[in-house]
C-alpha cells in the first residue's frame, strides 16, 4: 500500500520556527503595540503559539470570511465577511497572522479591505507560504516556511473541518484514497513517536 500523507513539518519543527519568527517580530515591533488578526479557523492555533513568543503589549482580533465562489480561484479572493473585527484598527500597527498563502487572492482581497480602514501599517506573517501558487503579488513580511505544491492538513488546517488538531503538519500523497477513507490519517493524531534522547535510560526489555 502506498503512502497516503507523510509529516511534512514535525511539531518540533513547527515549535523552532515559531519561536524564531516570535523573536524577529519582538524586535521589529519593539516599543509599539501591534494589533495581530487572524482569519478564523485555520491560523488560531498558528496566532496561539506565535503570541507566547511576542513578549509586547499585543492585541488579538478575528475575522471569519466565507468565499463566494467553490474557492478562492473561482471568486476571484472576493469573500464575504462573517463575523468582523471586534474593535477599529484605524491608527493602528496590524499583523495579519495567516495559517497558509496559497494562490494569495483572498489575502489580496483582505488586505485592501484593511486598508480602508486607515491602519497606521499592515504587514503579513504566514505559517505556510505555496509560493508555486501564486496570482496577485501579495507582500509577505514573515513567511515560516516555504510549502510545496501540495494539499496540507494539520496544525489548524483542515480536510473538510477534519485533522485541524494533528500536531504535525502533513503532506497529503493520495488525495482519492483519503476522500474514499478519511479516517486513514488518524493514527498522525498521536504525533511522532517519541525519539529517545541522548543519555536517556535504556528502556527494560520487558517493559509494558
Ligand atoms: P488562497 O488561495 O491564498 O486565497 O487561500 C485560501 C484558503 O485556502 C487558505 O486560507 C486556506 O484556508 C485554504 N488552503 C489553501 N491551501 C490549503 C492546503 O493545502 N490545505 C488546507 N487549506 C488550504
Ligand atoms: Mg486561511
């Protein structure tokens, strides 16, 4: 049997970059108190983590948007908002925190619609960045990792609103296998097994 996903960034990857991005956005935003939005569901767990590694006054807002068309492609990134941010950002520094970048349309469409609204910046840090996709130019501050060409779940993203709590992020190899059975990444719920580290115990023979 072929392989249907595969990690593609482990947690602890995941956990290094995170922290690494947390300290580069620290010491831009030095001094200031920027206002981070996250585009619900898939990068709350991203926005989560990343705000443990900002160690400023920050703000989080949310917005939820539905796009119109069957994706962003077929709407042209033109969406509908469903709930809109609780306060105004107008005067305010705002960080667009983003689960994944992909053809970059509903971000392009994000981001004007921010604008308008008299922001003193906005920039953009997305996790993932499928930079092979792309159609508008859309300026990305901080990118954690560069993502190929391939459909991911995991750590916040979904296939159809399943496997946004896999603490890895995997790649998926066989898409009409995982459509025909989408309970085949379960056993990816658990996480790596765990690697025994230098100067730990040998473990008895007959454990367990
Ligand atoms: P866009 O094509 O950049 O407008 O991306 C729109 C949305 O599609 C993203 O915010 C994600 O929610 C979703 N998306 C794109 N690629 C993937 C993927 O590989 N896995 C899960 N969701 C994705
Ligand atoms: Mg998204």
């Amino acid at each position: 049997m072929s392989e249907v996903a595969r990690i593609l960034f482990s947690a602890s990857d995941i956990r290094r970059r995170v922290r690494s991005l947390g300290a580069e956005i620290a010491a831009d935003y030095a001094g200031r108190s920027p206002v981070l939005v996250t585009m619900l569901k898939g990068g709350a767990m991203f926005l989560s983590d990343l705000i443990r590694e900002i160690p400023l006054p920050v703000r989080v807002d949310f917005m939820s948007i539905s796009a119109y068309g069957a994706d962003s492609e077929a709407s042209g990134g033109v969406v509908r908002i469903l709930k809109d941010l609780d306060q105004p950002i107008g005067g305010e520094d705002v960080l667009v925190v983003e689960d994944i970048v992909d053809t970059g349309l509903t971000l392009s469409y994000l981001l004007s619609a921010l604008q308008e609204r008299g922001p003193k910046s906005v920039e953009v840090c997305t996790l993932l960045d499928k930079t092979a996709r792309r159609i508008p130019v859309v300026p990305i501050r901080y990118q954690g990792f560069e993502c190929p060409d391939r459909f991911v779940v995991g750590y916040g993203l979904d296939i159809g609103e399943r496997y946004r709590n896999l603490p890895d992020i995997l790649e998926v190899l066989d898409m009409s296998a995982l459509q025909a059975d989408p309970d085949q990444l379960a056993s990816f719920l658990h996480g790596e097994p765990p690697v025994p580290a230098d100067g730990d115990p040998p473990v008895p023979a007959d454990a367990g």
